[in-house]
C-alpha cells in the first residue's frame, strides 16, 4: 500500500514542482524587467542631466520612479534625483521646474500603489511642497481675498484627497488571482495523467476555472 500510495505520489509531486518552477520564473523575469527598467531609466536621466538638460532628466527620472519593486535601489535613487531637482529649482526661484520635479515625485509615487502606498514620507513631502509652490503663484480673481496660507491648505487638502481603491474590485482581484494559479496548479496535477495525457473532464473543469479566475482578476485590477 505503501509502494502504490508513493508510485501515485510521485507523478502528482513532479508536476506541483514543475508548476512552482514556471511561476518562479514568471515572477523573475518581472523583477528581472523591473529592475533593468529602473536602472536604464536612471541612467539616462543622469546623462541628461549632466548635460545640462535637466527638463528631460525629469522625464527618465519619473519613468524610474516608477519601475517599483519592494527593495528596488534605482526606483528610490530616482526619487532622491527629482527631490533634489526639486530643490535646486526652488532656490533657483525657477518654480515652474520645481512644481514640475514635485509632481513627478507624487506621480511617480502615486501609480505604483496598490493596497498600501509605498515611500508615504516622500508623498507627504511631496504634497507639500507642491501646495506651498502653487499658494505662492497670483491667485485668480475667485482667490484674491484668499491668503497665502488659506490657499495652501485648500491645494494641500486637494492633494490629500485621493481616491483609495475599492475594496470590492480589490477583492474581487486577488480572488481572482488566486483561482487562476489554483486552476494552473490542478491542471497539471489533475487533468494530465500518468502518461502525459489530458483527462478531458478534469481539463475543461479547470480550464474554464484558470480562464475564470484571469477575467475576475483584469476586471478587478481595473475598477480597483
């Protein structure tokens, strides 16, 4: 009993490695493109700006920004390049380029959050920032009895109020997400026999199930 329960076993062991293995180099090649993102992005934006080009360093700087992965070293330096872009541009008094390095900063941010929000600290700075800058600008004629500082909190409470994304659509994405890798997952250990033949029920079962689960989590991931 024990010799058929392993002999059983086996075919069913090889093939969850065989799908672990497909998913890990799955996610690796997305680091792996993540990564090389990042870097090239950072790197252009650092020749244009020693070349003196620094509106189109701001550019590269933002895309690298927003290569995010957790850990990613070049993400974050080309969040420090436009912060302290940013900086230069408002002691220069050049206001339109430092409102421009800001934005870049909490867009950046901004498009690579998820369930949390990454590098919070440097969005707070960011959000700031780009209040004070466009309090300081004339006000229209509906702001001119307005104060400087009334101005600033009202862009700063704009600013603040960013739509979170929805719980239900969130759910429904990563229920999504997991059935289609469970669905990847029985597939091969369930509607492929010993032989490498399709077992034709359990194939359309799980099937339909990975094409399911896919569908629920674009439909998701969107609407989130």
């Amino acid at each position: 009993m024990t010799s058929l329960r392993s002999k059983l076993n086996a075919p069913l062991a090889r093939r969850a490695a065989r799908v672990a293995g497909v998913v890990g180099i799955l996610l690796a090649v997305v680091l792996v493109r993540v990564l090389v993102g990042a870097h090239g992005e950072l790197r252009q934006g650092d020749a244009l700006r020693a070349a003196g080009d620094v509106d189109a360093a701001l550019v590269h700087y933002r895309r690298a920004a927003k290569w995010y992965a957790p850990g990613n070293p070049w993400s974050a330096a080309a969040l420090d390049a436009l912060r302290e872009l940013a900086r230069e541009a408002e002691d220069a008094r050049r206001l339109q380029r430092a409102l421009a390095a800001w934005r870049a900063v909490r867009g950046a941010i901004l498009s690579t959050r998820s369930t949390y929000t990454p590098h919070a600290d440097r969005l707070a700075e960011a959000d700031e920032r780009i209040a004070a800058l466009m309090a300081a600008e004339p006000p229209p004629p509906i702001d001119a009895h307005k104060s400087e500082e009334e101005r600033r909190a009202e862009h700063l409470a704009l600013l603040r109020d960013v739509p979170r994304p929805h719980p239900g659509w969130a759910l429904l994405a990563l229920l999504g997400f997991a059935a289609w890798v469970g669905a990847a997952f029985l597939f091969a250990a369930r509607a492929i026999d010993a032989e490498d033949r399709f077992v034709p029920t359990a194939a359309r079962r799980f099937g339909a199930l990975f094409a399911v689960g896919v569908a629920a989590f674009v439909v998701g991931l969107g609407l989130a």
